[in-house]
C-alpha cells in the first residue's frame, strides 16, 4: 500500500476507506467526534470514502419492532426496514462533517453502484460499480456510505434492497477498498483491535499486533463477532490488508493480513465463543441410505445453515443422529422435521437451545499434536462436560452448556497461556520482540 507521501508526489491523493461501528456513532456527540476524525484525515491529504453501521442498538430495535408486528415478517420489508438504520447515521455522519466545513455526501448501497444476490437477510456482494463514488471523490467530497446494504437486480426495472448479514458494514468496507483499490482499510470499532479472546469476558485478553486471514476467518466464524467472516474473507481474496482500530483512543490496532510468520507464532493464536447455538438431536434414526440426505435436503432448501453434525456407530439397525444450528433456526427446523420423524420412523427429536461453542484457533495447530488433549484436560478440570467436538485443520472446537462459557473461556485461555508474549518471531533473520500493544482499558 502507497504511504499518503508517496500517492500525493504521484499527483493522486491516497485514498482511505474507514468503517465506523455502531458504538463509535451511538449518539450526536460521537458522530461529531467521528466526524472530527474523518475531517483530520482529509487534513492530511487523503481522499476519504466511509462506511458507517447503523448507530447503537439500532438494528436490534428494528428487528424488535418487526417481531412485535409479527412473528415472520416478510424477508424483503424486512430488508427495507433494517437498511433504514444505516441511512440515518450516514446522514447524519455527513451533516456533521458540513457543519465543520468538509464537503461530503451521504449515499445509500444501492446509490454507492453495491449489487448483491437475492438473499435477504444474507445476500452476498455480487459487484460494485464505483463511478458515483469516484465521482463524488473527484468532486472533492469525502463519501460516507451507508453499510450492511446493496441491491439487487432482478432485471434492469426491478431492484430491491437487501442488506448483508449481522455485521455486514465490514464487509462493505473491505469491499469497498477492494473495488476503490484503496490505501487504507481501516475499520473502526470499540476496543484497540483484535484479542487473543472476547476482552468484555477474558479481562487478561491480549491484543495481536497481527493475524492471518485465515486465522481470522476461523474466530469470526467461530464467533469473534469483532469482524464479520465475509470481510476478512473477501480482504483475503483481493489482498487487502485491514486495520482493526480503537475509534475511541489513538492507539495501534490490529492488522489483518497475510503472515509470513504464522508457522513461527504461538500455535494457539486465540480463542472464540459463540453462545448462538441449538443442538438437535435425532434418536433412533433408521441406520439406511438416504436417511441423512432426507434429514438436512429440506433443511438446506428452507436456508437453515446447519454447522456441526454428528452421527454414531450405528446398533440393531438404528443411530442418533446430532447436529446444530443457530438459535433462530430452532423453531422452523422442528417444524420441517417433525413430518420427516414419522415417515423415517426416528424414535424422537429432543432439542437444547442453551448450548454455546468455544473453539481455539492456530494456523500452527495442523503440525503439532497434544493440542486437542490440551485443551479437553482444561476444560475437564474447571469442570466443563463436552457434548460435541468438530475440528478443521486450524481449529478444535467443543460445543457446552452455555451458562459454562466464560468458566471455558478463562481456562483455556489459561491453559494455553495466551495472556503470555508471543515467542520471538524471525524477521529476515532478526530477530523481533512480540509488539503486542497493552491490554484493554490499560
Ligand atoms: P462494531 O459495532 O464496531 O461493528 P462489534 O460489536 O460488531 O462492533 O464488534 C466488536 C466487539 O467484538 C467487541 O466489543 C468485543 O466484545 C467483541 N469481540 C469478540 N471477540 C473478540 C476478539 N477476539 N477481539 C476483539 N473483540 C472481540
Ligand atoms: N447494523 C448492522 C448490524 O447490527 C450491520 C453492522 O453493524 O455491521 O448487524
Ligand atoms: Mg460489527
């Protein structure tokens, strides 16, 4: 990436796009200070296209109002109706930078060239077409767009809103960069950047100086809801290095990027917990072909995203079958397999929709046993029953009780003495201290 210096002696000016959350334009007076932020960075020389999420608690009281309508509201109004979060802090993020004399605009996804699939609630980003933007910008404006939203086409007359997912305005973010081939990512939030575990439950968390795509990928996934899994995996594909950052305090934050020296860190980088979970059970299940393919066919068709599946060595014909999903996901799903039950002839579905996972995350878990066992005896000892184990190359996951996951968190956390320095790292055969910037709150 081109330093500021660099762009303006090539007679462009840097270009930055920086993502505010929902905490850092919560009320009048942060938007103001996000606006000072933004008016200092233009000081300095860059070009400036912003994302901002909706402010506070917003989108959760949207969601609220709609359920309190009814219980299943239409996806598409539901889409316009959460859209309209971001349309209001981006406004006023705009006013604020007019009321300091920064020429800017506001713009919607649909207004910032964002095209998306049809799925709402969780439609992808199919193709940007910057010319609005780049035409602001070279009108000397600094463009604040509206996060978590994009259009989609049904044909050249049809359009309609759709929005991204929870926590999608990072992803507009770091796909915004990558289509503007901007200098800067940087995405704003409420705490220094990105930690060896969730820093509101694991008060000795440590921040990272850096992480890799991929072990980011893996704790979003996982739950670190810090990013959401679809920017950093798309910062991955079109390589763009994003900044985590306090927008609170001046201090380094987290960079998320490719890490020549993955092999060579901590093993265990981090951990994530995700207290969204329901477990499903299938007991009895007719131990043939094509039963699993009858259970999850129409749960994929009805767009239930199932996570870990389980199935045991079959007895007398017969197997349970588990698996889990998220806790909105509990309802339908009962009501598509309730039918199936009796035509298969399971013995009985039972449900848990108090369960939690807590996973640890290392590029370097892949090359070294003991780590699984490591982490069991943990958890064995602060008295954590296991219900279910999955693993990928880079991660162990356990799924618990979730009234037990902070208790899961401190002792593996413990356990794997995260709260420790990283080893010394090999940089072009230096060798660096670990940078890692202090705790939260320090
Ligand atoms: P924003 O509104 O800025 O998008 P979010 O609430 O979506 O912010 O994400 C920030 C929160 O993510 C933090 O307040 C923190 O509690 C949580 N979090 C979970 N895991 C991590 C982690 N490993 N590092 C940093 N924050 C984390
Ligand atoms: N406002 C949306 C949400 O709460 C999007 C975002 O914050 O990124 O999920
Ligand atoms: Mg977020």
């Amino acid at each position: 990436m081109a330093s500021c210096a660099a762009r303006i002696l090539a007679m462009s000016k840097p270009l930055v796009v920086q993502k505010f959350g929902g905490s850092s334009v919560a009320n009048a007076d942060r938007i103001r200070r996000v606006a000072a932020r933004i008016a200092r960075e233009r000081a300095n020389g860059c070009d400036l296209v912003v994302v901002v999420s909706a402010m506070g608690d917003t989108t959760d009281e949207l969601l609220a109002l709609a359920g309190a309508i009814t219980d299943d509201p239409d996806p598409r109004e539901l889409d316009m109706l959460l859209a309209t979060g971001e349309h209001q802090s981006a406004t006023l993020v705009s006013m604020a930078l007019h009321a300091l004399g920064v020429p800017s605009i506001a713009l919607t996804g649909a207004q910032a060239g964002i095209t998306t699939d049809g799925n709402y609630g969780k439609a992808r980003i199919a193709g940007i077409d910057p010319q609005r933007i780049e035409a602001e910008i070279a009108a000397g404006r600094v463009v604040i767009v509206a996060g978590f939203q994009g259009q989609s086409r049904l044909d050249p007359t049809l359009t309609e809103t759709t929005t991204l997912g929870r926590g999608g305005s990072d992803t507009t973010g770091v796909a915004l960069a990558a289509a503007l081939d901007a200098d800067r990512c940087q995405i704003f939030t409420d705490v220094r950047g990105i930690y060896t575990a969730d820093p509101r439950i694991q008060p000795d968390a440590r921040q990272l100086p850096v992480i890799s795509y991929e072990e980011m990928m893996e704790l979003a996934h996982q739950g670190a809801q810090v990013m959401q899994v679809r920017a950093v995996e798309l910062g991955w594909v079109n390589n763009v290095v994003i900044e985590v950052l306090s927008s609170f305090e001046d201090v380094p934050g987290t960079l998320i990027k490719e890490d020549p020296f993955v092999e060579q860190r901590n093993k265990v980088r981090g951990l994530a917990h995700d207290r969204n979970v329901a477990k499903v059970t299938l007991v009895e299940v007719p131990d043939r072909p094509g039963v699993a393919h009858a259970v999850f066919a129409p749960l994929a068709e009805a767009g239930v995203n199932v996570d870990t599946i389980v199935q045991n060595v079959g007895h007398h014909g017969t197997t349970d079958l588990s698996f889990t999903i998220t806790r909105g996901d509990l309802a339908k799903t009962k009501r598509i397999l309730e039918p199936i039950i009796r035509e298969l002839g399971f013995r009985e579905m039972t449900t848990d929709s108090a369960m939690a996972k807590v996973s640890i995350v290392g590029a370097g878990i892949q090359n070294a046993p003991g780590y699984a066992s490591r982490m069991f005896a943990a958890l064995a000892e602060a008295g954590v029953n296991i219900e279910i184990i999955s693993t990928s190359e880079i991660r162990i996951t356990c799924m618990i009780a979730e009234d037990q996951v902070e208790t899961a968190v401190r002792a593996l956390h413990k356990a794997f003495a995260l709260e420790e320095p990283e080893p010394l790292v090999l940089e072009a055969g230096v060798e660096t201290a670990d940078t890692s910037a202090p705790k939260p709150g320090a």
